[in-house]
C-alpha cells in the first residue's frame, strides 16, 4: 500500500477513478435521453408532456385519478379552467 | 484602497458581504414559502398540488388548456386513464 | 368562505398569492446577486472563486483550515500538485 | 400504426419505455455512486474532500494551480487564513 501524507493514495485514486467512470457513464445516459427526447420532438412528440406522463406512469392509477381530480378542483377554485 | 496580493481586498469584502445578505435573505424567504407551505397543508390543502396550479398559473389560459388537452391524449394513448 | 368542489377557494387564492409573491421575490434576490457577480467580474474578480470565498466564509477557520490541509493532502496523494 | 387521438401511440410508448429504462439506469448508477463514497468513508476518506478531488481532476494542472493561488490569494486579502 503506498502512503502519501499518512494517505492510501493508491487506494483512493481507485475510488477515485471507480466514481469518474460512473460519473462518465451517467453523464453518456443523460446525453442518451436528451438525444431521445428531441428524436421524440422531431417526430411531432412534446418532451414536456412526456415528461408529465413519465412522472404520471410512476404513481399508481387510483392516485394519479385522485391527483387529477384534485388538481382541476383547484384551478376551477382559482378559476384558471376557461368555462 | 486595501490591497493584498494585488486584490483590492476591501472592494472584494465588499462585494462579498453585499453578496452573503442577499444570500441570506434567499433563505430567509426560502423558509417563509416552506412555512406557508406548512400552514396550508395543516389547513387541509395539498402542497404538491398547490405547486402544479402556481406551475399552471404563469401559463396563458389557452396554454394551459391546451397542455392539459395535450396531456389527456398521451395519457389515454398510453393506457394511464382509468375509463 | 367561498367553496368550490368543498374546496375555501379564497383560502385557497391567498395562500397561493402570499407564495408567489415571495417567489417572486426570490427570483429578484437572486437577478441581484447575478447582477453583483457581474459587476465584480467587470471590476476584475473571479465569481467562481468568489463563490468558494463565500462557501470558505460559513466554516469555523480551524475547520476551514483542516479542510485545505486535507485537501491538499488527497491532491499530493493523487498526484495533482505540481511539485 | 395505433392512433389514439391523432397520437401514434405504441411509437409514443416506445419512445416513452425506452426513456423509463434509461432513466432506472441513471438512478442505479447514483445509488453506485453513493455507495462507494459510503465505502471510501468507512475507509477512512472524507467524501466531501474526494468530491473537490474529482472536480480539480476535471482541470488542467496548470489551471488547477492558477484557481487554487487565487483563491489563495483572495481568502488572504478577506482575512479567512490564520496566519
């Protein structure tokens, strides 16, 4: 094991470098999804509505139900739904 | 003029310090929104609803009516809408 | 206390107005410190060095200093200092 | 091709699946992450220490050794250095 001020420094450079690659492969599937959400556009898709239907498609149907339900309870409230 | 290593050092505190209070004052507002947040929900409403009608209310009506459309037709499309 | 679908639709519009009234204010604060950053920029200062000042500034000196020390030590460690 | 209000809705799906996939790949590799700073810490690493490690590793040394003398510089010229 080698030392460097009192450091493992070979043990922490392979941390290190563990992290950086996952870092790395994060940042390709980030890039991915971005490359994704603009052939989805280009082929007439709304990545903002895609988005909502992802958030939606993680809860379950009763609750997104009751969610919507209560969300437009809310705007007619606040009178932001065109009667 | 103070200076230290070449650093007008009391123009730079100053810009420092002028920063740190708004900073400050970022936060402050920060806990204020969290605690009406807090009152409301004590109140019986839903904070994570109330958040989508601000969301929805820097919108156009027509916008929104048309997202919300938008949104209706990827739900249905994607099986999410509980007939 | 006016009522829509059981919901105090004017509680409901006050708590909604008191917090984007605030959020509001943030997004002023923070167009403020945008704006300080520039000057000190245009005045010769590093913003991204001002902002590790400023993150230097919320520790104790001697947790700051430990900190530095420890850092530089992983940097020799890993071999990044130019000896 | 299945339509559901003018929607493609299995190439929707699809482009929506493959994003979901994407994105549980994303959290997997964060829950990595996380994991292996929990395991450098109980070696003995301070996390928050390799976090600025792997940042100043992102730069060229001799960049590296211009931004750390002046934030050097700038924590002298604020009084942030126990001389």
């Amino acid at each position: 094991m080698m030392a460097v001020g009192g450091i493992a420094s070979d043990v922490l450079k392979q941390f290190i470098e563990r992290i950086e690659r996952l870092e790395q492969e994060k940042r390709e599937i980030s890039e991915n999804i971005k490359d994704l959400f603009a052939e989805a556009k280009s082929g007439g898709f709304e990545p903002k509505i895609m988005k909502q239907v992802i958030r939606a498609r993680k809860m379950k149907k009763e609750e997104l139900a009751e969610e919507d339900a209560l969300l437009e309870t809310y705007k007619r409230a606040i009178g932001l739904i065109i009667e």
